[in-house]
C-alpha cells in the first residue's frame, strides 16, 4: 500500500510542477474547469460529457509529455542541436494537435447548445443534480490542485499536507451535494457525518493543520454551492 501511495505521490507532484512551471498548463487548467461549468449549463449528454473529459485528458497529457521531453533534452545538454530542436518541436506539435482536437470536439458539443436554448425543460431539471455532483467534484479536484501548486514552497507529498485538505473538500463537496440532491435529513446526516470522519481523520494522522482542514472543507462547501447556484440561475 505504501508503495502505491508513493508512486501517486511521484503522480500527482508531476501534474503540480508542470502547473507551476508551465504558463500553457496554467491555461490548460482553467479552461478545464470552464468547459466543465459549460457542460452543466448546457446539458451535454453522457457520451459528449465522456468526449469533453477524454479532449480535456490529452491535452494535459500532451502538455505534460512535452515538457518531459524539453527537460530530457536540457538535462542531455545545454547547446543546440539537431536532435535537440526536432525532439522538441515533435514535442509541440504533438500539443498543438490535441490542442486542435480540443477545438472541434468543442464546437461539435457545443455550438447547437449555445444556438438553441431550448435545452431548459423539465426533464432537464429532474435530472440536473447527478450532473452537478460529478462536476463539481471535478472542479473542486482541479481548484485543490491549483491551491496546492500556488502554496506549495517546499518539495514534498502532495497527497499528505498543504493547504487546502483536497480529501477534506472532495468529501464536504459530496457532502453538499448529497444535502441539496436528496433533501432528507437522514441521508444528509450521514453524508455530513461520513464527511467530518474524513476531516478528522486527517487531523488524527497529523496530515492537515486544523486551518488546512477548515479551509479544505470551506473549498468543497463553497464551490459546490456555487456550481449548484449558477446551474440554478441559469434554468429559472
């Protein structure tokens, strides 16, 4: 276990030094977490959604693959060459083209939704929520990344400490979400108490400072009620 925890850790702190080193992944990013809202205020269907997050995917693959090169090649040497260009611009272009796949998945998705409004309707509503819930787990993901590289001074786990707790506003934003979707007390009880444990658990293991874990679980609370909202907005 410990061993996979590890190589996570090696995983998500490639993702972070990318974001903090690379303007493009910046972008990347915040497109991402744009796209993302879109598709909730525009009701993409399972397989657009599935469309959208593969695009999203290999963009910041190729982004991330492209840097791992350019860093192979100034680590083998310092002086132009050849080699060293063509590794490089194979490397951009291999970013450019899913940058350009992006665009037209994009516009296939979205053009007919941003033409036509009629997608607001009552089956919509019903079935809104499911929707909501799967984003804004996504965009609370992607806003604890960003806070994380932002905050980050130091080499170290990016799953075990910093600010915010991302295990604490992951579990408060499902929290939320099960509280506004379900609208029982029972099941909003429990959620509430399944996400506590999650944040006390990361103070009874020494992981989070008490303000890493209020932050993180403020994060999740915020964001999910926002996402909630503007989707709300938008129908009424």
């Amino acid at each position: 276990m410990k061993g996979f925890l590890d190589s996570l850790n090696y995983a998500i702190s490639g993702i972070v030094h990318v974001f903090k080193t690379q303007r493009n992944m910046k972008i990347h990013f915040t497109i991402a977490i744009l796209v993302i809202l879109a598709s909730i205020l525009t009701y993409v269907t399972r397989f657009e959604l599935i469309a959208v997050i593969i695009s999203i995917s290999f963009v910041i693959f190729a982004e991330m693959m492209n840097t791992a090169i350019e860093t192979v090649v100034d680590l083998i040497t310092n002086k132009y060459h050849q080699l060293a260009r063509i590794a490089k611009n194979v490397g951009a272009g291999a970013s450019l083209i899913t940058a350009i796949n992006a665009l037209i998945v994009g516009y296939i998705v979205f053009y007919r939704k941003l033409d036509d409004l009629s997608f607001v309707s009552l089956n919509y509503l019903i079935r809104l929520p499911a929707w909501i819930t799967f984003a804004s787990l996504l965009v609370v993901g992607l806003v604890v990344i960003i806070f994380k590289a932002r905050s980050s001074k130091k080499k170290g786990s990016y799953l075990q400490g910093g600010m915010p707790s991302g295990h604490t506003a992951l579990a408060f934003s499902l929290f939320t979400s099960i509280a506004i979707f379900a609208k029982n007390p029972i099941a909003t009880t429990f959620s509430a108490i399944l996400a506590l444990i999650v944040a006390e658990s990361r103070l009874e293991t020494r992981v989070h400072t008490f303000l890493e874990v209020v932050m993180g679980a403020l994060l999740g609370l915020m964001l999910t009620v926002v996402i909630y909202s503007l989707a709300e907005l938008w129908i009424f």
